[in-house]
C-alpha cells in the first residue's frame, strides 16, 4: 500500500483504513483521484508485490551481506512506488531521489557474486534450493514491473533511472539465486533442450 501523503506520516499516526476507496479509487501522491486499476496503480503495485518478495528472500536463512543490499532494494523500491504516484514533477521533487549509483550497488553486487560462481554454460532452470527459487518468482515479477512501467511511460514522464534499475534488479536477483544456490549447497539445474 502506498501512502497518500508521504509528509504526512512524520507528523501524525498513519490510519489502515480510510474508506476513501471503497468506490473503486485512490488517490496520487499530491491528491489526485483516479481508478484503483490506472496504470500507475497497476505499475507501482506490482512493484510492492516485488518488494514483498525481496523481503520473504530477506527472511531467509541468507548472509548479513545480502540481507543488507535486499533491504536497501526495499527502500529503493519505496522511492520508486512514490515516483510512480506522484501526480506531477512538482511534487515528485518533494519525495526521495533516485540516482545513477543505485543501479552502480546492484552491479558492484553481481560483480561481487559472481567471483565465486562458476561460469554459465547454459539456461538455468529455476530452483536449487527454496531461497534461489524465490528470487526467481522475484526475478519474473521484477521482469513484469519492468513491461508495466515501460506501458506507463507511453502515458507520463518516468525517470529514466526507475527502468535503468529495474533492469539491473532483474540481473541481480538471477545471480543472488545462483549465489544462494551454491552457498546453501544446492544444485544448480541446466535446461538440456530436447531434441
């Protein structure tokens, strides 16, 4: 659930329900009402589905070091839902920024992981152990935010910087599957197409 008025939670206690949807809409971050299946709703909602997932593979039997990136992809992806909300540029420039050097963590991140794998010879079939196959689902769902916010941008202005990250989540979340696979002893599947 994305907050309504970011501001305002620093100064009141935050209400669960307010009956203002029980008609079918919501409102943007600036007050704007528009339908609970408008297609900002539809892209930043899939992105708390995604955060939701990173936060399930958070809860796993993982190491510190990627329980603290996972976080900070939470807290990304927060800033990103905000974005997607914000009715206009004006009040966007109020919310939490982006910058090039989220997406420079994730790669440091994948460069980090993959010292220790061994190379790819082939399509990895999802799996290896219950933690690797969540970032999979998280992997897929990270790919439909991607094709969301993409359909969005045909509509409004969206920070370049939202799909640049996106991108790279995706590619980080593949190779924390292959990381969490061999560090919790797993198997690694290769897809050996029929002939």
């Amino acid at each position: 659930m994305l907050l309504t008025n970011v501001s305002c939670i620093m100064e009141k206690e935050f209400r669960i329900y307010t009956k203002t949807g029980d008609q079918g809409e919501t409102s943007l971050v600036g007050g704007t009402r528009v339908k609970k299946n408008h297609p900002r709703i539809e892209a930043y909602g899939d992105l708390d589905e995604l955060k939701s997932w990173i936060g399930l593979i958070r809860d796993q039997e993982i190491g510190m070091d990627h329980r603290r990136t996972l976080l900070e992809i939470q807290d990304r992806l927060f800033t990103m839902e905000s974005h997607l909300a914000a009715e206009n540029a004006a009040v966007a420039a109020t919310l939490p920024q982006l910058s090039a050097k989220h997406a420079l963590i994730l790669e440091s991140e994948i460069d980090r992981m993959n010292e220790n794998l061994p190379p790819i010879r082939s399509f990895i079939l999802p799996g290896g152990c219950a933690a690797a196959s969540m970032c999979h689902i998280a992997r897929t769902v990270c790919r439909r935010v991607e094709r969301k916010i993409i359909s969005l941008m045909a509509e409004i202005d969206v920070d370049p910087l939202i799909i640049q990250y996106i991108n790279r989540l995706s590619d980080y979340l593949f190779v924390l599957a292959r990381a969490l696979t061999y560090e919790g002893n797993g198997t690694e599947t290769p897809w050996l197409p029929k002939r």
